[in-house]
C-alpha cells in the first residue's frame, strides 16, 4: 500500500459513494474494515486510520496513541 495515504482512501471513497467518509458511523466503518481486512490487513488498518482522521479530534487521537 507504499504511496497510497489516508487523504488519498477517503478522496477516493467520497468519490465513489454518495455518503462522505466523514459521515460514517462507527458501525459501517467497522463493517468495512472487516469486509476488506479479510482481503488485506493493511486496507484494514487504512480504513481504521482515515476514520481516526476525520472523525476524532486532534485530543481523542493524542490520547489513543499514549
């Protein structure tokens, strides 16, 4: 997944469906992150990341990295 970032999965998803990323809840986030983890972790663990992006405050993430 070298060269393919958070920005450029959720542009990317915002761009194929008719609801934004950032509109999400946590339930169909996790829905997808299982669906395209069986395929690849690391899609996985992208999903998981843009969601922390766009739907946590820069404290909420602080405090999940410590």
């Amino acid at each position: 997944m070298a060269g393919y970032s958070v920005d450029d999965f959720v542009e990317g998803y915002n761009q194929l469906n008719a609801r934004k990323f950032s509109d999400l809840t946590y339930a169909e986030v996790s829905k997808l992150m299982k669906e395209y983890g069986d395929i690849d972790p690391m899609i996985s663990q992208l999903i998981q990341d843009a969601y922390a992006k766009v739907a946590l405050c820069p404290f909420e993430l602080s405090a999940m990295r410590h």
